[in-house]
C-alpha cells in the first residue's frame, strides 16, 4: 500500500473512528492483499509509512470475498469484477484476509 493510501486511510480512521471505517482491497495477488491487510490492521510492515508501527485494527476485506460479493447487485458486480475473478486464486485471497482478520482486527 503507497504511502498516500496509508496516509488516506490514517485520516478515515481518525476522522470517522476505527470502529466505523471498513478497507476494501482489491489487489490481484493473496500476498499482496495480505501485505495491506496486514498494514490497515497492524501497521506498515516495512515501516516506511505512515501506518508504521501504527496499530488500526481496521475491518478489512478483499472485494471477491462471499460476504462482500453479497453485498452488491449481481450485475454490476459482473460487470465490474467477474472477468478478474475468473483469473484470481480467490480462495487463496479469501483464506489470505481471514487469516489477517483473525490475528490482527479489532473490529468486526
């Protein structure tokens, strides 16, 4: 996650309240969805960013996980999301964020 998107991320947290502000990723790779859950939860693991050492506890989910999925309409899902889905390990992601959730949020 760039710097700018912690920094974004940083301010939702402090403006509305941590318990109030769900991070939605959308990265193509598990790794790289676990590597910003792991920051908007835990804080930037390389410790470069504005999240370092900053510990959000943010309720944090991947855009092709089953509970998300739900959340939209069936067609502008497909639309916006189905090709890539096809071509996404989405188990492996969906397995990636429920680890990262499991250790690290603090609200859900």
């Amino acid at each position: 996650m760039d710097l700018e998107n912690q920094n974004r991320v940083k301010d939702a947290a402090e403006k509305f309240g941590a318990e109030n502000v769900v991070v939605l990723l959308g990265a193509a790779e598990a790794e790289a969805a676990g590597l910003a859950a792991e920051t908007v939860t835990a804080g930037d693991p390389t410790f470069a960013g504005p999240l370092a050492g900053v510990e959000l506890g943010l309720s944090v989910f991947h855009v092709v996980e089953e509970e998300i999925k739900e959340q939209f309409d069936e067609s502008v899902y497909e639309e916006q999301i189905g090709m890539m889905e096809m071509v996404l390990d989405c188990d492996e992601i969906a397995e990636e964020m429920s680890s990262i959730r499991s250790e690290f949020c603090k609200y859900l």
